[in-house]
C-alpha cells in the first residue's frame, strides 16, 4: 500500500469514528471597517468589506489550502491528519465554488448579525 492509498484510508477510517465538520466565524472589526472571516478545522482566514465579500475570499482561501495539503502533504502527523481529511472533501469538489460552499454550509439565506 503506498502513502496515498494509505492516507485515503486514514480519512474513510476518520469520517466513520468522527463526522467531519466545519465551522465558520465572521467578526466584523468596526475600527478596520472590515469583517474576518475564519475556518476550522482547515484553519483557513479571510478579509474582506462586506459579509459576502470575505465569503468568496474565504472560499478561495479553503480551496487553496487544500491544495496544498493534498499535494505537498505526503506524511502528516496527527495534529495535521484532521485538516487533512477536511481538506481532502474540498479538494474533490474545488472545481465547483457552489458545491465547496453547499459542503461548508454557506448559503444565500444566510442570516448576518452584527
């Protein structure tokens, strides 16, 4: 069994034990008149003026670091095997920006509260 086959079996083991999930926190900074966007477990951030604009910049974000996690990460240790997972469902789906934001949750009835 090589590393890939290795790690993708890593991930079917760890969506069974553990769901995977993402969580996602907007903050609105009034001194920077700008919002910050975050996510876990990919530990993906974002800056952008309006709710929707850190949205599609934490969207590009997400799907630039599971990129490079699933092609510069051939031996994760455990504190990176979670992301890894996470960021393995992205990287699948990233050619479809509605599919990657269906997977976080995001929709366009979001509710913002400031």
């Amino acid at each position: 069994m090589d590393k890939n086959e290795l790690q993708k079996l890593l991930c079917i083991i760890s969506e069974q034990v553990e769901p995977v999930s993402f969580s996602t926190t907007i903050t609105y900074y009034q001194e920077d008149q700008g919002y910050l966007a975050r996510c876990f477990p990919i530990d993906a951030v974002a800056w952008g003026d309006t709710p929707e604009e850190v949205l599609e910049s934490l969207i590009d974000a997400i799907i630039e670091i599971s990129e490079t996690l699933i092609e510069n990460c051939p031996n994760p240790d455990e504190f990176l095997q979670k992301r890894l997972c996470c960021a393995q469902i992205i990287y699948k789906h990233r050619e479809s920006r509605d599919e990657v934001k269906s997977i976080l949750g995001f929709c366009k009835d979001a509710v913002y509260i400031s």
